[in-house]
C-alpha cells in the first residue's frame, strides 16, 4: 500500500484528492453548490498544506535536538 501513497504523491495528497472527487459528485448531483465546494476545497487543501508544513517543521526540530 506504501507504493500506492507514494505513487499519488504521498498519503496526505492521495487523501486530499479521494475528498476532491468524493465532494465533486455532490456539484454534480446538485448537492451543494459551486461556492460550497470552493470553500470546503480551501479547507480541504488548507489542511493538508498545514499537515506538511508541520511534518516538516518536525523532521527539522527533531534533527537539530
């Protein structure tokens, strides 16, 4: 399963675009609107910048104690 993640770009952006797909078929199917969808994205993609931006953060404060 590891290849998988790493083939989509890794386990957080494999996630990210599963919850992009998933939240268009809501557009699509007239579920929510257009306006929704952008701010959930802004969420969605907030989170996941926020997740590596932290991973990163991480590895180099581990590193350096």
């Amino acid at each position: 399963m590891n290849n998988f993640y790493n083939f989509l770009g890794g386990r957080k952006l494999t996630f990210a675009l599963i919850v992009t797909l998933i939240s268009s078929v809501f557009v699509w199917f007239g579920k929510c609107s257009a306006a929704e969808w952008v701010d959930f994205m802004k969420w969605v993609f907030g989170i996941y910048a926020g997740g590596n931006v932290g991973e990163y953060f991480g590895k180099a404060f581990t590193k350096k104690a």
